[in-house]
C-alpha cells in the first residue's frame, strides 16, 4: 500500500509539472521585449532582480527563455513564488519574497555560548538580515544536539519558534532546555591481568561518582573526555613495554530515563616487551656520539613510547638548532615475538639546512622596531635555530610592553632552504598616570601618585616619578633607566629619592628616619642569562627619637649621632632563566648582592645578600616554586655591628606567612621587634590556577610552606628558633594595583609572637 502511494504521489507531480510548461508554452508566443516590470518587491531591488534576470530589453524570447529565466530567479534564493506575464511588448515579472530575518534569540543555553552559537548560525547562513530558510532550521537543531550530545546532556530539548513581523520578516527565537548531564554510573574494564582496575581507572579524567564529583563534574559524560582517556590508558601500557596493546572495544550505555552512563572497556595487554638494542640510521650530519647521549634507551630497558618520543624530540631540537628546521626523525622498531624483545632504530633524515632570509615584525604601533629587534637572538642570514628563534620570543615577552608574541616561521616561496622568521606582538600598555589609595594591614592607608612609563616614547627608555604616603613612609622618586644604553646591552641609570619612615608603625622600635638619595647605576650583560650590576651613590640620613625611643636607639645616637652622609656602593650578579617575570612556570632567579658604604662615611657597614628562586612544572595545571633568602650585615671601622635601622626583618606576607610583617626575631628594651643582621628565608609553594574558573588571567593561588627567621647575628642563629607556617595564598593584579592575600597557620609559634592568620595589601607594596 505505501509503495502504491509513492507511485500516484509521482505522477501527480509529472502530471503538474506538464502542465505548468504546456501553460507557459501556450502563453509565450515567442515577442521582442521592449521593457520589462518587476511587481511584488518589498525588500529587494529592481536592480537585484535584473541581475539574476537572464533576460535583456530587446531581446526576442519564446517559452524556453521563461522557464530558464524562472529557474534563474528560483536559484537567487530570494523567492518563494515567480510568475512571468506578457503585457503587450512588456515582460511583466511577478515575485514573492522570501521573508528576512529580524531576530535570533536563544534562549536556555548555559554549556554554549550565545556568541559563538550565532557566529556559528552566521556560517550556515542563519543570521540577521538574511533571507529565513526553514530548512536550515533543522540542520541548527541537528547540530545543537549533537554538541550536547557529545557533552552528556541526552534529555535536551530545543524549540523553534518563528514569528512573522511586519514587513515581511520574521524573528527566530530558539529555546533550549538543556536537561541535567548524564551520570557516569560505573566504568569497567575487562581484559586487564597486569594492572587493576583501580590503578587504570585512576589515570582517567571521568571518574565514577566520589565526593568530589559534585565540584569537579568528573562524573558527567562527554564523547570528548572518553577519547581522551582511552588514549591515556594506550599511553600508560605503551609506555610499560606492551607493544600489542589493543582497545578491542567501547560500549556506552544509558538507562532509559537518560540519566545514568556505564561504560565498558574490552582490552587486550599482550606481552611486555623489552629492548634488546639501539642503532642510528640515516644521514647523520651531526657525529653519532652526540646523538647516542640524546637517547636514554639502553639494552634490556622495558620498552617506553614516552622515551622513544623523548628521544625524537632531543634529536629533532639538536638539529633544528644546527639550520636542520625540517629534519625528520623516524623510528623503526624491529619486534621479536617469540622473546618479547624489540631493536629500536632511529632513521635520521636532516633535509637541507635552512636558512633566515628576513626576520619581520608587526604589530607594534607605538614600540619602535629597533626596540624588538635589539632582543633578536636569532640573526638574519644565519642558520635557523629553533632555540635562538623562541629565545628571542620570550625576550621579546619579558620586556612587558606586548600583552601577546606570537611567532611563525613560513618558508620563502620558490625556495627550499629559506625561511621567514615573523613575530607577531599585541601591545598593551607599558605606562601609566595613576592617582590612587590602598590599604595594608602593616602600612595602614596608602595614598599614591606615579607617572610610570616604561616604553617612554617607544624607545624602551623607562621613566618614573612617583609619591607614596602611608602611616609608616612617605616617598618621593624619580628614576630614568636606558636599558641598552651601549648597542651591547649595558644599561644605565639614575634616581633621585626622599624617604621618610616611621618604624613604630611598621611594628619596629620607636624612631623615625629622613632619607636622602642620588645614585648612578649600570647594568653589563655577562652572556644570555647572566648579568651584573652595580650603582654609586649618595645617601643622606637624619635619624629622630623620642622619649619612647628604646635604649639601643638612644645608645647609638650617644655613640654615632644622629645625622650622616655616606658614599654608598652596591654591586650584584644575577642569574635569571624565568619564562616571565610575575606569572613564572619555568626556570628561575640567583642573585648575589652587596651593598657597602665607603671607608670614611658616616656610617661604616656592609650587607650581603643571595636570593634563589626556582620554579618545576609539575602537571600541565601545577607550578613547584621553591625560594630562599639569605643575608647577612656587620659594621666596620668605628662600627662595631650593623646600624639597627638597616637590619634584616622577618614576617609577613613576603617572609614568613601567619607572623605579623617584620615582628620576629630580637627585640629592644621595650620589647618591640628591632630585627637582626643575619637572615634565613626559604618558602615553598605548589601554584595553581583559579578552580572551576576557565578565564583568570592575572590570578594566582598557591598552597605554601614557609621557614625562616631573623637573628642577632651569624653567632647567634639557632635552628630551634626558626618558625614555620603552612597555608593558602592568592595574588591578582588587578587595574588598582597588585592584591595579595594569605591565610597562614603557624606550626610552632610561641607565646611571644604576633600571629596573624589572614594577610593582605591592597595597592603598592612596601
């Protein structure tokens, strides 16, 4: 029966169909076509039609150019009905437009973006303005449950809804209901000998549902998340020897009402293979004994895809940095199985060595060019190196004038060892004009005004002149810096400054101090990584006390007096391989200072100071942060010791978490901290991003232990007396300055100490 319908249904259409053209045929006696009338037009112009019209004033047409130029102005799109009329010699066009779109509206959605949903829309031609096909309709409700779909969510329901409007348009309006994802109920593997379930299962992403489940979604189901975790597992058997290893097959399954998931996973292990030996093939450019030590595979070694990439890897990066940027790298392993053993052999094929025809810069409207291209470590007309050449991009990233660097390396056209070498930068803003308040729980409220740039003028010159007032300093400073003073690299500066400082409200002894400066400083690039620095100047100081003022205060003015001048010296090395300098990942910072006065000054001392920062990616998530802070100080000539308002402190959120700023370590006749001239300062840290959040750039958390104290001297230091604190910290530079917050537990306090569990600044810090 329903094959007889489909057969009258067709004949029905032939039979119209022949009808339609024999009308045409018998009302379109071929005529010359002196003009030609478009009617029904709202939207569109007379001029669109003329163009899809194949039909010109003039022309002599008969029934077959009508039905040709009907299919025409079928095909524009723009039409749900045309009809041809003869009026005379006139040729009279009868439309009916398709309606446009005035509006889509989405409504429900919370797993997709609305933006990049009606991006996606606009590429399917679903957009405002277009002409409405409902056809596409279906497709976009096809494609929306597909996405959700792969996310989980099998209970979606999505409405379409189209109004007509005036003016023959229409507005869309999709509803989405997206329904609760579906639950992971349970995971099963079978096939696994070697390894238990609980020791696989742990490698996944998805998990079964645990108590924290209901914060990291690990137990929803999306098609993505399974992929990926079928090719963790492939990696973890491969990387222990099972060459064979095979995922037979996947079920995924759901219960009626859509709400729970349970997966099943067929595996075959195989046998564990062992490596029986190594050999180098190919065209060796670079002698074999410098590659052999690249592969850390030796003879009866369980078999490790990891290492084997690893390997190709080191090869390929060795010959990259040789102008080998195309160089292949294959392996061919050779399996025995009958003794589970496999002979690895990698097939070097190095190509031609490549050179770099031009090294081109764009983006930088305010920075000027020779700006980047000073920090340019792969050089023009050389060897392409692939470390020089992303070398030379995170130079370009620590000079924190570019929000962005991208780099590409395209090869010349009708060339085969020629490259371009293109960086591309985003320039943020490297200066400010700033009038602002902040508030620390040391400094009390903090009003500042700066004028900062550090890209003065697009040079890479940095200017500066700020003012800071708090209850504990009042500052004034100007500062200049040309960094590469000498086309070397040599930097030089200068500063002018005023301090005053409050000691008693910084939680130190009752003084206070007007400090004077003026200093020159040069900075001399040793190699890449390494730099020294020193600086000459002059130090003015007016030391003031009061009748609280403790006895070792008192006692020094009676010994030294008040009021000095010095002729003050510092000199440094750094060693900094960071990838950048607040949000770093890898790499990390030595740096060895002394700070002197001259022989003869009014103050005679010395201080030492060595700061070692290291930072080891753990997880593609995880940063390890290791820090430590030693220093040390005396006097000399008719100083004894080191004057005690150029102590070390300890405590605070930059020492010792959970202690209140600067409160450990001796104290004076009044019992108030007065700091020591021997330091030791270690934290470590595992940083994370912000959880559960995808965008928080300018953010970071970190759970942190810290160790430290300050003491009298080196004589003096005890290890008994060192204090530990554990806890959560957060830092976000945000547009009114840096925020960093802590909550630190102290571990061994005593009863003496100024405990202070949560911590913050708000604004500059001090």
């Amino acid at each position: 029966m329903h094959l007889q319908l489909k057969h009258i249904f067709f004949l029905c259409r032939v039979f119209m169909l022949a009808l339609f053209l024999n009308g045409v045929t018998q009302a379109f006696e071929p005529f010359k076509v002196l003009d030609i009338r478009v009617e029904g037009l709202q939207r569109i112009s007379a001029g669109t039609v003329f163009n899809y019209l194949p039909i010109k004033v003039g022309q002599t047409i008969d029934t077959e150019d009508t039905i040709i130029a009907v299919k025409a102005l079928f095909k524009s799109g723009f039409f749900n009905d045309v009809a041809l009329e003869r009026d005379g010699s006139v040729l009279v066009v009868f439309v009916k437009e398709r309606a446009a779109i005035s509006s889509i509206d989405i409504e429900g959605n919370k797993d997709l973006d609305s933006e990049e949903l009606l991006e996606g829309l606009k590429e399917i031609g679903l957009a405002e303005g277009r002409v409405f096909d409902r056809s596409l309709l279906e497709k976009v409700e096809q494609e929306l449950r597909r996405q959700y779909f792969s996310r989980g969510k099998y209970a979606v329901k999505i409405d379409t809804t189209v109004t007509p409007l005036d003016r023959n348009r229409v507005g869309i309006l999709i509803n989405v209901s997206e329904g609760q994802a579906a639950r992971i109920k349970q995971i099963n593997i079978i096939g696994n000998h070697e390894f238990a379930d609980k020791e696989l299962l742990d490698e996944f992403s998805l998990t079964e549902p645990n108590i924290f489940s209901n914060f990291t979604k690990s137990d929803q189901y999306s098609k993505q998340g399974l992929s990926a975790d079928l090719e963790t597992l492939r990696t973890y058997y491969l990387d222990r020897g099972y060459l064979k290893f095979n995922i037979n097959s996947t079920q995924v399954s759901i219960t009626p009402d859509k709400k729970d998931i349970y997966i099943t996973i067929n595996l075959t292990e195989g046998h564990q293979y062992k490596i029986s030996g190594v050999t180098l093939s190919g065209d060796l450019v670079v002698p074999a004994e410098e590659l052999f030590p690249l592969i850390p595979i030796n003879p009866g070694d369980v078999f490790s895809r990891k290492q084997v990439t690893e390997s190709v890897d080191s090869i390929s990066s060795l010959l990259g940095n040789q102008g080998y940027a195309y160089a292949n790298v294959n392996t061919v392993p050779e399996m025995d199985d009958e003794t589970f053993e496999v002979k690895l052999g990698f097939f070097v094929d190095p190509g031609k060595r490549v050179y770099v025809r031009r090294i081109n810069v764009a983006g930088n409207t305010g920075t000027r060019d020779e700006v980047l291209r000073r920090e340019m470590r792969q050089m023009e007309g050389g060897w392409y190196s692939t470390d020089q050449v992303e070398r030379s991009r995170t130079r370009l990233n620590r000079l924190g004038y570019f929000e962005d660097v991208n780099v590409e390396t395209p090869t010349v056209p009708g060339t085969t060892d020629q490259l371009d070498v293109n960086y591309s930068v985003t320039e943020t803003s490297s200066g400010s004009v700033t009038l602002g308040a902040g508030f620390s729980q040391t400094s009390g409220v903090l009003f500042n005004a700066s004028i900062q740039q550090n890209n003065f003028l697009g040079s890479g010159k940095r200017v500066a002149f700020t003012f800071d007032n708090s209850e504990i300093n009042t500052v004034y400073r100007f500062a200049y810096t040309n960094p590469y003073w000498t086309v070397d690299g040599v930097s030089r500066g200068f500063s002018l400054g005023y301090r005053k400082t409050d000691a008693d409200e910084a939680n130190l002894s009752d003084y206070s101090t007007d400090t004077r400066s003026a200093d020159v400083n040069f900075g001399i690039p040793i190699n890449e990584y390494d730099t020294i620095f020193f600086s000459a100047g002059y130090q003015g100081l007016d030391l003031k006390t009061n009748s609280s003022s403790p006895d070792q205060v008192t006692d020094f003015v009676d010994d030294h007096g008040d009021s000095f001048d010095d002729a003050v010296f510092t000199g440094s090395w750094s060693h900094d391989s960071r990838d950048s300098i607040l949000f770093a990942e890898t790499g990390g910072l030595q740096r060895l200072s002394l700070e002197t006065t001259a022989p003869g000054s009014g103050l005679e001392y010395y201080k030492l100071t060595y700061q070692q920062q290291r930072f080891i990616p753990l997880t593609r998530e995880l940063t390890l942060g290791l820090k430590g802070n030693l220093g040390y100080g005396d006097g000399f000539g008719d100083f004894e010791e080191l004057p005690f308002f150029e102590n070390f402190y300890a405590g605070g959120v930059r020492s010792v978490r959970g202690f209140e700023d600067n409160t450990l370590g001796p104290r004076d006749s009044d019992n108030d901290p007065i700091g020591g001239s021997f330091l030791m300062v270690f934290n470590a840290e595992v940083i994370f991003p912000v959880p559960f959040v995808d965008d928080a750039t300018g953010v970071r958390l970190s759970a942190f232990f810290d160790i430290g104290n300050v003491f009298e001297d080196y004589n003096s230091f005890d290890a008994g007396d060192l204090r530990y604190s554990v806890g959560l910290a957060g830092l976000w530079v945000s547009p009114m300055g840096p925020i960093s917050m802590s909550l630190g537990y102290p571990l061994n306090s005593e009863s003496d100490d100024d405990t202070q569990i949560f911590q913050f600044t708000i604004g500059t810090f001090f």
